[in-house]
C-alpha cells in the first residue's frame, strides 16, 4: 500500500511537472517546451510575448517579455549572442532620432537608462534583449524593438547564456 502511494505520488508530479513544473517565483517558470534547438538557445516567440531559454528534454525557462511596438519595428531570425555587458549606456539610433530629436544623445548606464540592468547584444545588430527602467511595459507590445526584460529576469538570463549562443526570434 505505502509503495502504491508513493509511486501515485510519483506519477501525479511527473504529470504535474510535464505541464508546467517548477514555479522560479515570479512570472518565469520552468515549463515543458519540445524544441529542435540546442540547450542554451533562446527562442524569442514575440507573438506570446515570452522568451524561452532551451534547457533541454523539452523544457525550458519562460520569461515574460515587451516586443516592438509596431511590426516594422520587430525583427526575426537566427542571431548569436555577441556582447554581454552590465548596466549598459544607452545610445538612440539615429531613426529614434529623427523621430524624436529632443532625446538625450547617450544615458549613461544605471536606473534611469532605459536598457536597464543588463544588456545581450545580437550578432551586429541594434537588437538587444535587455532590461528596463519601465517595468509596467513588459507583456505588451513597447519597445523601439529590442526585446525587453524585467531587470530581474535579464540578471538571470545574463548568467546562464553564453557568448556566441544563438536566439532564435519567430
């Protein structure tokens, strides 16, 4: 009867743990996600706004995240990891701009710079995933198009990738 139990016990949490395991506090859990791609890629779906760091055996970190505002302004593809940095100064391009020229040519890094705590930078893009200063925009579509974090979650995700990772954004 004991070793019956156990084993119902067993079961129920291998069940439970292949829907949606490990709650890591917050909004990131580690969920059952099937996937072709190596552990310790990251696929962007910008569609669920979530980004999911590849852990393997089907399962992954999901991290809620803000997308571009408009869809010329999102980005798609295979990219690699090629800088990481902490606290990371902040330059508008230049299409930022010409459309809002009253903005500050460089924030240098801390609380008040917009790509917040940490910043991984895509191949030789402008594209970044990083943090924010503005916190409420993260599950909506927000940004200029770079992928934003809570300055919580990019602190995590900066520790566990590596250069030369790739990310993967649909």
């Amino acid at each position: 009867m004991k070793k019956s139990i156990i084993f119902l016990f067993l079961t129920l949490f291998t069940c439970v743990t292949m829907a949606r395991v490990i709650d890591l506090g917050l909004d990131r859990d580690m969920v059952y996600f099937p996937s072709d791609k190596n552990p310790g890629s990251i696929v962007i779906r910008t569609d669920e706004k979530r980004l999911y760091y590849i852990l393997g055996d089907d399962l992954a970190y999901s991290f809620p995240i803000a997308v571009g505002k408009k869809e010329e302004d999102r980005f798609y593809g295979a990219f690699l990891i090629t800088r990481k940095v902490k606290w990371p100064s902040w330059r508008p391009t230049s299409k930022m701009l010409e459309k809002e020229p009253f903005l500050p040519t460089v924030v240098p890094g801390g609380k008040r710079n917009p790509l917040g705590a940490r910043a991984l930078y895509l191949g030789s893009t402008a594209y970044r995933i990083h943090g924010t200063n503005n916190p409420h925009s993260i599950g909506k579509a927000a940004s200029h198009g770079c992928i934003r974090m809570y300055n919580r979650d990019i602190k995590t995700l900066y520790n566990i990738v590596n250069l030369w990772d790739t990310v993967y954004v649909e």
